[in-house]
C-alpha cells in the first residue's frame, strides 16, 4: 500500500538535501513553537493574574485610604462632642430668654469653630452643628457653624439617617445642606445630652469633606492612565470617581444597571466587560462598614500593554531562532549531503566508460567505508574488464584454431570410409564393422563441441564403443541395450556412459575366465532417468568403488570427472552410485540425473 501511494506524497520527488533541510527546520521549529507558546500562555497567566492581584491591591488600598479619610472625621465629629464643655451646652435646658439663648449660640458657635486637630487635620473639613428645637437662631446671622435643625430636617438624608448608629456617612450634592457648593461627603452624627437623661436627642453635627479629597485619593489607586475608579453607594450611585465623566453620568453604558451587575459578581473576582465596544475588565470590592462600594475599571489594552511588548519580544526571538534554525539546516543539510553529490559526480565518469578516477574522501565517517569499497569496487570492475577483452581475444582466437581444426574430423571421416570401401572390396567383414562403428563412435563424440546431448545420441555412442570391443574380444564380450520409449527426447551430459562402460571391460570383463556380458537398461522414474549399466566380471566392493567416486583413493580420476560433470549440470542430487550387484558377481551402476528436455538440440545436430 504505501509503495503505491509514495510517489504522491510530498516529499517523494525533492533531494535528499531539501528533504534533510525540512526535517531539521521541522525538528527545530516543532519544539519551539511548542515551548514559545507554553512559555507564553504561562506568561500570559502569570500576568493576568499579577493585574488580578494589583487591581485588588488598589482598591484594597482604596478602601483603606477611604476608611482612613471617614476614621479622621469620626475623630474630629467624637472630639467635639466630647469635649467637656460641649457636654455641658448640650446637657443643659433650653434656654428661654433671649440672652441665653444668644450666650448658649455664640459658645456652640466658638467650640465648632475653633476646634483644631494637631497637624491642622480640621482645615479639610466643614463642620456644622443643626440644634434641636432652637428656632430662634435662625434670627441671628453671627453664628457661622451653629443653624437650627430646621435647615436640613426636610432634606431625604435627613430622613434616611439610622437613628441607632454612632454615625452615618453620605453623599450630598450642592444645596442639600446650606451653603454646600461642591459634591460633598458629609459624616452626621447624632448628639444626646450626656448629663440629661431627660433630654434624648439635641442636635446633629456635620463633618464634611470635599468630594475632591477623595478623588484624590482614588484617582492615585489608578491602575493605568486610562483607568477609572468609581465609589458607588447602595442606590448606585456614584459618590466619586477619579473621572468625572462617569461622576456627571456622560459615559454611556456606566450607570446604575451596570454597577448593580458588576456588584452581583464581586465574589467572581475581576471579569470583562464591554463598553462603546470596547473591551474593560472591571473589578470591586464592597466596604461592609459604609455598604458602598468600590469599581474598577481598566481598558484590556492598557492592562495589555506588557503583554504585547512579551509577545513581540517573543515573535522577534523566534523569527531569529527561524533564521538560525534555517542556516544552520541548510549548512548541515549540505555538508551531509556533499559526499552524496561526490559519489554521484564520479558515478556519472563511471557510466561513461573512465574507471580511473577514485574517489579522495578524508573524513572519518560511515562514508569512507563506502567510499573505500566504491574504489575498491571501480578498481575491480576495470580488472574484470581488462580480464574479459583477454578473454575474449583468446577466445577468438580459440574459435580460429577451432575452424581451421576442423578439417581434421573431416579428414578422419573421409580415412576411414576409404578403409571401409576397402575392407568390403577385399571381403573383410571385420573391418568394415569396426571401421563403421569407429567412425560413429568419433562423430557421436565431437557432437559439434557441445556438453549436453539426446539420450539417444549417447546410449549409440557407447553402442558404438561396445560393438568396436566386441570384435576384439570376440566371443568373450556381448552385451544388451533396452532403453523404455519415455526416456528418449531428454537430454544427458556427452561421454558419461562410455568410460563406466570401459571401466566394466578393463576391470571386470578381461578378468573374468568365460563371456562376459554388460547390460544397459535406461528408464525414467519420476522426475528423474535412470540408466543401470551392469556387468558380470570379477567385480569389487560397492563401498570401495564409491568411495573412488569421491576421490578418497586418488585413483580412477576418470569416473569421478564424470560424476562431478553431472552434478554440475543436474544439481548434487545427480551422480553416479555403485550398487552390488544380486548375483555374487560382477557391479552394477546407477547413473541417475534430472529429466531435462534437449532444448531443440537433436542427433542431426549433433
């Protein structure tokens, strides 16, 4: 499967060089990028969640800053009613004539009025003091901090001030208390006559501090410059802001709904927000003491701003790292590939024919392995080559030798057909039989030169052989020849029978006293031909004889030549094996070979 789908991938068609330059950069740019985003999302987290912390900080700071603002009020609001004399004025019945009420004016008046803190705390803040049932002070204009209740009794803040509670913070806007011009953040406490049970209730002092001292204050607690911070009360609405945009209600989208919003989330820590389409992350804190509550709001781009400058930083790294990565692959890509691009330089002259360049390679690497059995190999080829044209050559000449030899064979036929016409002339049978098979025997021998020939052509050949040594042993020597039809159109190596054949003559049959007698049965067994060839001489060991085959005894080269002729031909499981034969005379010989067709090569031929 992937063998047929390779030549369509990427890479399959591209160098080796270009191959190595992308798996280098793939190698380098994987890990990277992989380690250059973790390192930036944990830096992102890690500065998101220091501008959690710092958000919070700061308006940790600015409720404490506030408290400490409202605490300096309470201090000055306790002084004053504490002080002894205050104790004495507001312990005392209401006066009834005009003169006491004028006296008990001008020292309320003189006690609010000069009262200081050490450091001159009190200069920040506006005191007032509203009497309980003293109408008759609003006759008289000299008193500056002393007004009766009546000034502020119908106000809504008036209304809504707990009566039980030691004091009360508001937020007042100009008019709600006379002669208030500015946004003001008033502390009210109520004053009883310590010294007079019977007199419950007589006044309520006033400390109040511009709306500005606590702009200040949060405007410092500012994250970035275009943050805002914003004190809203349980109405929402906003008490103060650092901007007075959303003090005066300009901004769209920021007003009550929204701070109720941001107020049911407080415990789910600082979260986003969208404004005009823009992104704001906002963050509060409730002040339980005052039941207000403190926003933050910060754009996500200000906030962002280290972010930013850390992923440019990053994107700069890693786009040199690139670079880097780049030319290094690309060095290491040629280098490794350079004694590639070499081979293949000096395999081109090679393909052209000149073998006598080496490659020079003096690194010490796998490649001078290669290179130093490429050389070895080059140099080994253009020995082959030079072997074979003397080869060839010698073979040429050879091939002359053996045409011009041929006249010989002729020549030799020609000799003995002239014996032959002139044994029958002279009536001599003898001579031309044995001139005939002679004759036969010589041209079933040349075979044209060639190795391998029909079964037929070999069983007449030793025919031939046996009918030449009958007539010379006479009556003494017969033989019998029976070849089974299926054995003939297979192919047998030449001059394989005859010198079993001679061995049975010279050391069985001539020294036997009586006829000796060869047989020859050649048949076909399977896959394989088999050719018995067995005769009644005086006969010897089978063990013996074998072992001659394989040249233990350094005699009879002939029959072992024979037998490894036909192994080399039909394989190892070919050969010739001695038998002992059932009589207790003489040997039999099992000559056995593969079935193999003649190729087309046929007696003519031969």
């Amino acid at each position: 499967m992937l063998r047929k789908i390779a030549p369509y991938l990427l890479f399959y068609n591209v160098s080796l060089k270009f191959r190595l330059l992308l798996y280098f950069l793939f190698l380098v740019i994987l890990p990277t990028s992989v380690i250059s985003v973790t390192i930036y999302n944990e830096s992102i987290r890690t500065i998101k969640g220091n501008i959690e912390a710092t958000l919070q900080k700061n308006l940790v700071s600015a409720e404490r800053a506030l408290l400490n603002k409202i605490e300096e009020m309470e201090q000055i609001a306790g002084s004053i009613y504490l002080n002894p004399d205050m104790t004495e004025l507001l312990s005392a019945d209401r006066p009834l004539e005009q003169v006491g009420i004028v006296n008990e004016l001008a020292s309320l008046n003189k006690l609010v009025g000069s009262y200081d803190l050490p450091g001159d705390q009190s200069r920040e803040f506006t005191l007032r003091l509203y009497m309980l049932d003293r109408p008759e002070y609003a006759q008289y204009n000299f008193s500056q901090y002393v007004s009766p209740i009546s000034q502020v009794e119908r106000e809504d803040w008036y209304y809504d001030l707990p009566p039980k509670q030691k004091y009360s913070i508001v937020a007042l806007s100009p008019g709600e208390i006379p002669g208030m011009t500015e946004h003001s953040i008033v502390l009210a406490k109520r004053l009883f006559g310590l010294r007079n049970a019977t007199i419950p209730y007589v006044g309520l002092l006033t400390v109040q501090a511009d709306i500005d001292e606590f702009t200040t204050i949060i405007a410092e607690m500012k994250p970035s410059v275009n943050s805002v911070i914003a004190i809203v009360d349980d109405r929402y609405r906003v008490v103060a802001a650092s901007d007075a945009a959303i003090a005066n209600g300009d901004i769209v989208g920021i007003g009550p709904p929204f701070f109720a919003e941001q107020q049911l989330h407080l415990d789910a820590g600082p979260r986003e927000a969208v404004l005009n389409g823009e992104e704001w992350l906002a963050s509060a804190r409730s002040i339980d003491s005052l039941g207000w509550t403190i926003l933050s709001l910060s754009p996500v781009s200000d906030l962002n701003g280290k972010l930013v400058a850390f992923r440019q930083v990053m994107y700069i790294v890693l786009a040199a790292c690139m670079v880097v990565a780049f030319l290094i692959a690309l060095w290491l890509s040629g280098n490794i590939t350079s004694p590639i691009r070499k081979f293949i330089k000096v395999m081109a002259y090679a393909r052209s024919g000149n073998f006598d360049i080496q490659i020079q390679y003096h690194r010490k690497d796998e490649f001078t392995y290669l290179f130093s059995q490429y050389n070895q190999m080059i140099r080994r080829i253009k020995e082959l080559i030079d072997e074979l044209y003397v080869s060839e050559v010698r073979k040429k000449e050879a091939e002359l030798k053996a045409l011009q030899a041929q006249i010989n064979p002729h020549f030799l036929y020609n000799t003995l057909d002239s014996i032959n016409w002139i044994a029958l002339r002279h009536k001599v049978p003898d001579i031309s039989k044995m001139v005939t098979a002679l004759s036969d025997f010589f041209r079933y021998s040349l075979s044209k030169g060639q190795d391998i020939i029909p079964i037929e052509d070999e069983l007449r050949q030793v025919e031939s052989y046996l009918s030449i040594q009958q007539i010379r042993f006479k009556e003494k020597l017969t033989f019998t020849i029976e070849v089974e039809p299926e054995v003939y159109g297979y192919a047998a190596v030449k001059l394989t029978l005859q010198p079993i054949v001679e061995n049975s003559l010279v050391h069985g049959i001539e020294k036997k006293r009586g006829v000796g007698h060869v047989y020859i049965h050649a048949r076909r067994s399977g896959e394989w031909i088999e050719i018995e060839i067995r005769d009644n001489g005086v006969g010897a060991p089978a063990e013996q004889l074998n072992a001659m085959l394989r040249g233990d005894n350094g005699r009879s080269y002939g029959l072992s030549n024979v037998n490894q002729r036909i192994r080399q031909v039909f394989g190892d499981d070919s050969g010739i094996e001695f038998r002992k034969s059932e009589g207790e005379e003489g040997v039999t010989v099992i000559v056995r070979f593969l079935c193999r067709n003649t190729g087309g090569v046929t007696h003519d031929e031969a």
